[in-house]
C-alpha cells in the first residue's frame, strides 16, 4: 500500500503459524491476531478518512482563500471606483462653484449696467423736466405779456377820445 502500512488486517487474518512441539497456545494466538487485526482495521478506517476530512479541508480552505482573494479585489476595485467618484464629485462641484461665481459677477455687472442706466435716465429726464418746466415759464411769461399788452392796448382803446 501507498500509506507506508506492509502488512494489512488480512495479512493479519490470513497468517498461520506453524505448530511446535512446545508452541504457543493456538486458540489464544488466533483470539489475538483478531483483536490485532480489527484494530488495525479500524485504524486503517481511521487513517483513510482523516486523509478523506484532509482533501476535503484543503480543498474547502483553497476555496475560502479565493474567495477572501475575490473579497479583497472587490474591496480595492470598490475603494478605488468610490475615490474615483468622489474625484469626479469635487471637480464637478468647482466647475458648478465656478459657473456660479461667473454667473453672479455677470449679474452683479448686468445689475450695475442697468443701474448705470437707470440713473441716466432719471438724470435725463430730470433735465428734461427742468426743460420743460423753464419752456412752460417762457410761454406762461409770454401770454403774460400778451395779456397786459392787450390790457394797455384795450385800455387805450376804451378811453374816450377828447373832444
């Protein structure tokens, strides 16, 4: 046999001394080649089935070491994929801060423009009502006029001529 074991229970069982003169006590030489023999049966059982829990060990722990191996790959590619996500994240978050910034100094300067403007107007037309205001003054002064011109004019008029 390949285990290291030369003789077998049946070597055991199948041995026959040969008988002396003064030899051993026959029955008690076959009672104790059977208890020798079932013994080493049973260790030879023993033996077979240790080797059978130790393939099946070997095998169990190869296979929960690539599974630890799967884990550990998957671990890393995860850690890896949630700090590429979190890159893409932060870039996406100042590209968003930036737009903003632009986007508020784009309004601020539209704001201003507009205020620019406003008050441009404002001005204008407070010109232009002071404008209009001094106008009105000049045509209100001339119908004045008018009106005491035709007041003394008519009143010469209405004096009765000396006779």
């Amino acid at each position: 046999m390949s285990d290291g074991i030369k003789v077998t229970p049946l070597d055991i069982q199948q041995k026959r001394f040969h008988i002396g003169f003064r030899g051993y006590d026959r029955t008690e030489v076959e009672m104790f080649l059977d208890l020798v023999r079932d013994e080493m049966e049973s260790l030879v059982r023993e033996v077979a089935d240790l080797r059978e829990f130790r393939q099946a060990y070997d095998r169990r722990l190869r296979e929960l070491v690539e599974k630890e191996e799967n884990v550990k790959n998957t671990m890393l590619m995860t850690q890896k994929l949630i700090e590429e996500l979190k890159d893409g994240a932060r870039k996406e978050a100042d590209l968003i801060v930036k737009d903003a910034g632009i986007r508020s100094e784009q309004a601020v300067g539209n704001a201003q423009q507009e205020k620019f403007k406003l008050e441009s107007d404002i001005q204008e037309l407070r010109r232009r009502k002071h404008q209009f205001l001094q106008d009105m003054k000049k045509v209100m002064q001339m119908h004045l006029e008018m009106v005491n011109f035709e007041e003394a004019g008519s009143g010469a008029k209405e004096e009765p001529a000396p006779e």
